[in-house]
C-alpha cells in the first residue's frame, strides 16, 4: 500500500489587525511640593534689658565676631550687625558692610519695629542672650505669675484639708521640734502662711511619704520610745538600749530612719511604736 503522504497545514499570513497596539507610558516622578517653615516671627518694639538689674550709663555688647550654631547646615555661622544689610549672616549679605553699635544706656535698650534683623540678632542668635541680657517678655512673666497663683491656690486647699499628724510633719521640716509646743490653731496659721510663701516646697512635702515617717521617728525619740546615739549614728530601743539600726555614713539620721521603717523588720517596729504613741 503506498504511504498517505503528509499534507502541510497552509500558514495563513499574519494580518496588522490581528496586533493590538501597546503604548508603554513612562510614569513621571513628581516633585514633593517644599514645605514652607512658618514665619512665626512677630513684628513688634522690643526692649531688652541688662541682667541683675544692672543700670550703667551706658553698656556696648559684642556686635561682630560672633558665632551662631545652624542645625540644619550643622556648623557655625558668623553673624554680625551691620545697618545696611538684610541679615545678620555674614554669609547672606551683600556689599559693603557698615557695621554699627549696640549699646545698652541705662541698663535697657528699646528696639524699634522697623529694625527686624537687629531684633533678631538679640533674641534669636546672640550667644550672651539670657545670660548678659534678656528681652523683656510681659506675657511670659503672665504666664508664670498665673501658673505660681495656680500652684498658691493648690499648697492652701491641701493646707486646709490637711490632718493634724501631716500638719505636724510639714512643720516639723520648718520650725524643727518647736512644733510640738505650738496649739492647733498656731498650727493651722502657721501652715497655711507657709503654704502661701513657698507652695511649690509646700506642695513636695506633702507628697513625700517620708516627711511624716519622719516626723514619726523624731516624735519616738522625743518621748523616749526610741534613742539615738550621741554620734547619730545608731538607733535603739529606749527601755533596754536594744540597737534596731545604723545609720549610713553621710546620712541624715531621721532620713535614715524613715527609709528604715519601710523594711519588713522596720515595718514590725512602726507598729510597735505606733501602738505606744496611741
């Protein structure tokens, strides 16, 4: 039998149409918009004046030769003042640079609106600002008076609602042992005059645990529960001289104690002083 020979498939030709047209888009990168610093600067009259209240005739502060570290370029930057020129970076100005005084007179010097770069040579990069001299701030010494009368109001509400044994041990820090002769209005007066004067130390007193641990170990000793040694060194039981502890070298005595009365064995002698007092 013959062979069937093989017939080849015709390969039709390939037609334009049968393509898609492929458009490759090269994605364009865009620019991150620059932020903007915000000028936060307020155009005002300014005064500075001379620290601790000095008042000479007249005081020239160090115009030229100055230096100012920029965080951002992270080095140091001359800065100098010159009247005609737009910054007091030596780097940015231009021209000639005619350089000019600045002089304290009577211990103040008042700075006009207008003269922007000598403001903020003074209040911005001057490196004996708040050291030498210091810009006259009203609403930040506002700020601080209401926060103190703030801090007042508090040191009195806690001074009136306090109890007679904390009274006695905020005192105590005060006056020392004449707090123990005084009656419970002298007390009370006294307390809440100290709570007026000094509310901030009035107020940590208060707070610390300590203060009337300490108050505690001091009225032992007063009433013979406790004894410290004439060194100061040792703490021990007044009836029999038992020794109860040591004081750390370089320590106050009654600190050392109060720190002590937190321990387990310190804890059972609180106790046990505490049952005598009552």
């Amino acid at each position: 039998m013959a062979k069937k020979q093989k017939t080849e498939k015709a390969v039709e030709p390939l037609i334009e149409k049968d393509f898609e047209e492929v458009v490759v888009k090269t994605p364009v990168m865009e620019k991150p918009t620059p932020v903007k610093k915000k000028n936060t600067w307020e155009i005002k009259d300014r005064t500075y004046f001379l620290n601790d209240k000095r008042k000479p005739l007249s005081y020239i502060i160090k115009s030229a030769n100055v230096y100012w570290f920029d965080k951002d370029k992270g080095y140091e930057r001359e800065i100098k003042y010159c009247e005609n020129q737009q910054s007091c970076f030596v780097d940015e100005m231009k021209g000639d640079q005619r350089m000019s005084h600045i002089i304290f007179r009577g211990g103040s010097l008042v700075i006009p609106k207008e003269k922007t770069v000598l403001q903020k040579f003074l209040s911005l990069y001057h490196p004996h600002r708040n050291k030498l001299y210091r810009e006259w701030q009203p609403e930040v010494k506002a700020s601080h008076e209401v926060d103190f009368i703030e801090m007042e109001i508090e040191a009195l509400n806690a001074a009136q609602n306090l109890d007679i044994d904390m009274a006695e041990a905020v005192m105590r820090v005060e006056i020392g042992s004449r707090v123990t002769e005084m009656s419970s209005k002298e007390l009370k007066r006294d307390l809440l005059l100290y709570a007026k004067r000094n509310p901030g130390l009035f107020l940590e007193l208060v707070n610390d645990d300590n203060v009337q641990l300490r108050n505690f170990g001091i009225k032992a000793t007063e009433m013979g529960i406790l004894k410290l040694s004439s060194d100061q060194r040792t703490f021990s039981w007044g009836s029999n001289d038992r020794k109860l502890m040591n004081v750390p070298f370089d320590e106050h005595p009654y600190s050392a104690l109060a720190a002590w009365f937190k321990t387990d064995e310190g804890m059972e002698i609180y106790s046990n002083i505490e049952k005598r007092l009552n």
